[in-house]
C-alpha cells in the first residue's frame, strides 16, 4: 500500500476531529441566530428567556452530535480493521469506545434538557459541552491508534 492510500484510512478520524473543533463556531452562530430570531419576532415572555431556548438548542445538538459522533467511530473502529484481518483490534477497538459510549450516554441522558451547554463541571472551566467534545476528540484518536495497529505486520 502507497503513501496515498495509507494516509486516505484517517480522514474520516481527521475530518471528525475537524469538525468538532469547529463545531464551537456553529454553536456561536446558532445561539446569535436565535437571540436575533426571538429579539425581532418573540414576545417580551420569551425575550427574557432567550438564554433558555438558546441552551435547549445547543444542548439537543450537541446530545445528537456526541451520538452520532460515537456510533460512526464503532463502526470504524470495527470495518476497518477487518478490512486488514485484524480481528483482535476489530473486536478490542469498538469494545473500548462502547466502555466510554455507555456511562456517557447514561450521563448525558440523566441531565435536564438545557444543563449540557449551560452547565460547567464542579472545578473546571469548562462547561459539559466542552467535555463532550473534549471525549470525542479522545475516541477519535483511539480510531486513529486501531486503524494504525491494524495496518502493522
């Protein structure tokens, strides 16, 4: 196998990690999107509450993106080592995302539907949102760790 097909098995490892570092970009210009959309069109109720809808959307998209972020890194994690007959990282990679998948999702699911991006962690300066991102990132390099195991000798 070339350079070039060697280095084509990370992008999709790559491009994920790409995309949620970004992600906080989208996430500024959702919440401004909406202040704007209620400021101009909402009633003086929902104009003091524009915080709240700006946190039950962020939080629903990052709860959505955190899922499927993690369900594509297992089925990754499992096809391609397969594809290089690597069935003990086949088996090994998904089994480590799904110990970290689990207590999180039990987790993410256990909070109030606007706490994910509004609330920060007892001692850190950063909110949970963050430490989702933070938990992709992780799994994202453990994809890149099981694609390069699987293509040692």
């Amino acid at each position: 196998m070339g350079w070039p097909e060697y280095l084509l098995q990370f992008l999709p490892p790559a491009f994920a990690i790409y995309l949620i570092l970004v992600s906080g970009l989208a996430g500024r210009l959702v919440a401004n999107r909406i202040k704007v959309f209620v400021e101009s069109t909402a009633d003086d109720e929902i104009k003091k509450k524009v915080q709240l809808v700006q946190n039950l959307v962020l939080s629903g998209a990052t709860q959505l993106s955190f899922l499927n972020s993690m369900f594509a890194a297992i089925v990754s994690a499992t096809v391609y080592p397969l594809g290089r007959n690597s069935y003990r990282i086949a088996i090994l990679a998904p089994l480590v995302i799904l110990l970290i998948l689990i207590p999180l999702m039990l987790w993410i699911l256990s909070l109030a539907p606007d706490e994910l991006s509004a609330k920060r962690f007892a001692g850190l300066p950063i909110s949970y949102a963050l430490g989702c991102k933070i938990v992709l990132v992780t799994v994202n390099l453990i994809l890149f760790l099981a694609i390069w195991l699987s293509n040692m000798p």
